[in-house]
C-alpha cells in the first residue's frame, strides 16, 4: 500500500498518511498528494471539502529526524528550498476555496501540528497531544506555525509551547478556541466525515468566499477588509445561491444548495 493516499468519499477528498508505525511524518509523498488533493478541489465543483488524517494512533510526527541530518549537509539555499516545501503546503491549504479538514488522533508534533493547524475545521481526540518542541533539537518552529498561535493564544502561554516545547493537549486548546470539536479517541475520523456532509450541503461560492475574508480578516486594514465584504455580499445576493437561500427562508422550507453544484 502507498505510505499516502486520496480518495474521494461521498463529496470530500481524504489524504491518509499511512505511516502510521513512523506515526506518520511529512514527506514529499505527502507534499504531492496534498497539494494534488487542493488543486482537484478548486477545479471540481462535485467536491465540497478536503480531510487530512492519518492512519493508526497518530495524526502527524512533523519532519523526520534521518531527513533533518541530511538537510544539515546542504546549503543554507537548499535549506531554505526544502522548507519551502512544507510552506508551499500550508498555503496551498490556506488558499483552497474549499474548506479542509483535519482529523487528529493521537496528537501531532512540529509541522504536524502546523499542517493541522492550518486546517479550517480541526477535529481532534480528547487527550490528543499538540508539541512544538523544536527548540529542543536546538530549532525553530517553521509551516506559519508562531503566526498562527501568536493570533489564537496568549503570549504567556505560546512562549511555553514554542521555547520550552511543552505539550498542549487538544482538550485545553478546544477551551482556547483553537480546535473546532473533540472526538471520542478513534472518532475523529467519523466526526469530520460528519462536518464534510455538513459541508456538502452548504452553499459551496459562499463558502468559498467566506473562507477567503476570514484569511485576511486579522491582518487587512479594516477598509479594504469593508470592501472585500460588500464585493463578496454583493455577488452572493445577485447569485444562485443567495436566490435558493433567501427563497428557502421566505417559504419556510430548507434550502437545497446541493443541487445548485449537480446534485452532490
């Protein structure tokens, strides 16, 4: 079996890192089906969502350690070409119209927990352990991870996580507001097969513009961010979408947007 794989289930396409005896590391494997997983999701309106997760007990173990040895021997430019990898990953999961979806058991360490975190939903097990223990190898966290807790969490505590690199587990950071939902342990998978259907029937070009003016709300001057907004509300209320939904609500029924993107 390949240590990674995509599949399409229902409307959403699943990338599972099956490494799961290495508690599934990053590798270029799963740069490749990832990035593949993204770019089918902006072109076929028949998929509403993308899953990461990975197999066994474990989501991610971040960078493997044998690879970071070898990364010492290049040069500082191959360095940084490397870990354009990993960043070109988080973008392209940040800049997908559709929403993503990771599905954390077990926990995720280094730029596992960067990947995870770089996710619009993010459904973990109760007792799931996030690390960012870089600095104890003597490194620095990388995969947007210090942006993403500097905006979410108090400094206090972001400073633990990166400069001591003590755990955090997903209960607490559920109660911090950094995860969507906690799962039963060995549910997480099911749980975000629940969000994806939840998805699928939802209004896929209001989605995807939400999802796009929530990536600029914290950092766009509040004007600009005004007129992303009006631009986006006003192409929903002259679109099909806006037509079913407000139709629905006036005739008291539910709103049928699956069948607006062929039936999903």
């Amino acid at each position: 079996m390949a240590d990674v794989t995509l599949e399409k289930i229902d409307a959403a396409l699943v990338v599972t890192n099956r490494n799961g005896a290495r508690r599934n590391p990053l590798s270029p494997e799963l740069y490749a089906t990832i990035l593949a997983a993204t770019d089918q999701a902006a072109q076929d309106d028949a998929i509403a969502s993308v899953v990461l997760t990975g197999e066994g007990s474990f989501f991610c173990a971040g960078g493997d350690l044998k690879t970071l040895v070898k990364r010492r021997e290049m040069s500082e430019a191959g360095r940084r070409e490397a870990i354009d990898g990993l960043h070109g990953v988080i973008r392209a999961i940040r800049a997908c119209p559709k929403p993503v979806i990771a599905a954390v058991e077990g926990g995720a360490a280094g730029a596992g927990v960067s990947l995870a975190l770089a996710c619009d939903f993010v459904i973990a097990a109760r007792g799931a352990q996030f690390t960012v223990a870089y600095v104890k190898a003597g490194l620095v966290p990388d995969g947007g991870l210090t942006a993403r807790l500097a905006a979410q969490l108090p400094r206090p505590l972001v400073s633990r996580l990166c400069m001591l690199g003590d755990p955090i587990t997903a209960d607490r950071l559920y109660d911090l507001g950094m995860i969507t939902e906690l799962s039963e342990p060995g549910g997480a998978m099911d749980m975000a097969a629940q969000y994806a259907s939840r998805l699928a029937a939802g209004p896929a070009n209001a989605l995807r513009d939400i999802k796009s003016l929530l990536e600029t709300a914290s950092f766009m001057d509040p004007d600009s961010q005004l007129d992303r907004e009006r631009d986006a509300m006003a192409r929903a209320l002259g679109g099909d979408e806006g037509a079913e939904g407000i139709g629905a609500f006036l005739e008291k029924r539910k709103p049928d947007f699956a069948k607006l993107r062929g039936g999903v």
